[in-house]
C-alpha cells in the first residue's frame, strides 16, 4: 500500500517550513552575534531598500541568521534614521576633511554631497555599532550557555585579566567563550609542560592551566603589548616572554604539549617547516603539538576566512613580516608525518562561519 500524495496545501507549508529554517541558519552564539553585528552594519549604510538584500547576500551563504540580521537592520528606522544618517554626515565630513554642512545647506541641490559624506561616515559608525552589537550579544548568549564547571574556570581566568584593558579584556572573554578551539583543547586531557607559541595575550594557556590540564606555562609572542597583558595576569609557573619561533629558546625535550593556534600561516611554506621542526625538539616523544590553521581550499568560508585574516594584518591588529603563507591542511600533515608525527584532522569552526582545522599530531617514540 503506497502513502497517498501530499495535498497542494501541505507542500506549499513543507516550503516554508523549509525556506524558515535557512533564513534562521546556524543557531551557535557566535552566528547569532555575526548575525546581530551585520544587521547594524548593513541598517546604517545610506542605501535604503537595499538593505534586505544586502542582509541576504550577507547571512545565506555563511548559514547566518537572516532574519535577526534584517531586524537588526532596522536601527534606520524613521525615528533613528534621521538621528542615524546626521551623525554618519558629520563623522564623513570629518573623513573627507570637509566642513560639517548647517542646517540650512541641507538643500535638494547638496544631495550628492550629502550622500558622499554619509555613506563614508557609515562605514566608521556601522562598524562601532556592529561590533559593540555583536559583542553584547554574544557576552548574553554565552553567559547561560556553558557548562557549569567550565564556566566557573572562564570566571577565573578572566579575573586575571581585571586591571588589563577594557578592550584587552572584552577581547579575552570573546576569545574564550566563542573559539572552538577552547573547547577542543579542553578535552585534550593532560598537556603537561606546555608552550603556547604566539600566545598572544595569553588566555588560551592560562585557561587550561587554570583548568588543571597544565603543570607549567611558557609562552611567547611578536607583539610586546599583548605580552604585557599576558605578564599582568600570569603567575607563579607561567611565563611569557617576546619572540616567535625562529627566536624562542628552550631546552631540547623541555615541553609534553606545543601549540600553534593561527600561527603558522603568518610564515612562508618553506619557514613553515622548519618552524614546525623546531617545535618537534622540543616536545619529548609522545609528546603533542597542536595545529589551527585555515585550510586553504576553493569554497567560501575558507575565502572568508582569510579575508578576515589579512584585513586583520593590514589594519595593524595582528603582525605580518611578510605575505600570509596560507596552504591545504594535508601539506601541514604531510610534512609533520615526515618528522614522525601521527596526525589526527578535526574541525575546528563549530558554530561559525569560518573554515580552520586543528590538527592533533602525537610524536611517535621511536621518532628520528
């Protein structure tokens, strides 16, 4: 007996029902607060009934939600927009050098000059108002999210972090609570002596030493400042210093754990490898290196993933020497099998839009 066909009114439903669930994409925090943060961008470009689409264009492909990025577009509505597109003017007129127009200069004949100067002030505001958007949304979704015991380290670790920087702080929590990658390496186990190269403002080390997972703590860097934050919240056992992996000094066998978190790529394929023999003297056999990288490979979230990463470079965020040396994962692997790796490949973008993968590589005991 074969079911009987479903009624024109039930397809039509099973569509929508459908076309719902892509337009709310990933449900993560991370993609909420992406979500959030590109509504209040596109909502203050000077561009409107554009502002859907642009939403569209936006949130679909990277599985973002649609619908919470057109709500939050809505910041122009008629009661802000007016209040919106003065202040984009003003801030325009400043970029531009321009004196700030007066009321009275506000004419149909000035609409071009008006435009120019808003849409330029729109992109400086639009960027204040979606990060701080995107930030507050995730500290809200992120607080009732985590495990309780988990949540209680996070609490610790920032603690450390309380006479840093606002923007330093603010930073540390995101980093924590959004990364995948904390939570990969929260379930790594023990990590003994661990180096944590290109630490940064050292949080991910200081939070599994926090946890338990780690006896002692070095970790080095290119940017002194961030080392300076990550001096004032370490203590006894842990210790930062500035370099990168063609200056850091330590003894041969002198760490059970190395990680390499969005590092590599900041170095040539050539320096890559021998940054990544290095690394091997100094882990003791059965030791563990831990790899995060972009897997350069033709699809969008790795394309984005690395716009992101050199928009992040050129502004001056994170330091280059020199062009990013982006590559497939399975060469990382390759090369890391030829030193007596055995390598593990995992996901490393759970709830975000971005393309990484870590790779988890055990020194062999027998390893050359």
């Amino acid at each position: 007996m074969t079911d009987a066909p479903a009624s024109p009114f039930r397809r039509v439903f099973c569509w929508f029902g459908r076309l719902w669930r892509r337009a709310r994409g990933g449900g993560s925090p991370l993609q909420r607060a992406l979500s959030v943060g590109i509504g209040l961008f596109v909502g203050c470009l000077p561009v409107y009934g554009l502002h859907f689409p642009l939403c569209v264009a936006a949130c679909v492909p990277f599985g973002l939600d649609l619908v919470a990025a057109y709500l939050a577009a809505q910041i122009s509505n008629p009661w802000l927009a007016p209040l919106l597109v003065t202040l984009e003017a003003r801030v325009g007129s400043a970029l531009l050098g321009r004196a700030p127009l007066a009321l009275d200069e506000l004419k149909l004949d000035r609409f071009g000059d008006v435009f120019e100067r808003a849409l330029v002030g729109s992109f400086v505001v639009g960027a204040g108002l979606a990060f701080s958007g995107a930030l507050l949304t995730l500290l809200i979704a992120r607080r009732g999210g985590e495990p309780r015991e988990r949540g209680v380290t996070f609490e610790r670790t920032l603690g450390r972090y309380r006479s840093a920087p606002r923007g330093d702080r603010w930073y540390v929590d995101l980093k924590l609570r959004s990364d995948p990658v904390v939570s990969e390496l929260a379930d790594a186990g023990s990590l003994g002596r661990l180096i944590d190269a290109g630490a940064g403002r050292g949080q991910i080390g200081l939070f599994l030493r926090d946890r338990g997972q780690v006896s002692k703590l070095s970790g080095f860097d290119t940017d002194a400042r961030k080392i300076d934050v990550a001096r004032a919240a370490a203590a006894d056992g842990e210790r930062f210093e500035v370099g990168d992996l063609t200056t850091f000094e330590t003894l041969e066998g002198s760490a059970d754990s190395v990680l390499l978190i969005d590092v590599l790529h900041y170095l040539s394929p050539s320096d890559q490898d021998a940054a990544l023999a290095r690394v091997k003297r100094w882990l003791v056999p059965g030791g563990r290196v831990f790899v995060r990288e972009v897997d350069r490979r033709p699809g969008a979230f790795s394309l984005l993933t690395r716009l992101f990463e050199r928009i992040a470079t050129t502004f001056g965020y994170n330091r280059a020497s020199g062009a990013l040396g982006f590559r497939p994962v399975r060469e990382i692997v390759a090369r890391l099998e030829e030193l007596g790796f055995r390598c593990q490949i995992r996901d490393a973008s759970a709830g975000t839009p971005f393309d990484n993968s870590l790779i988890v590589a055990t020194l062999e005991t027998q390893a050359a």
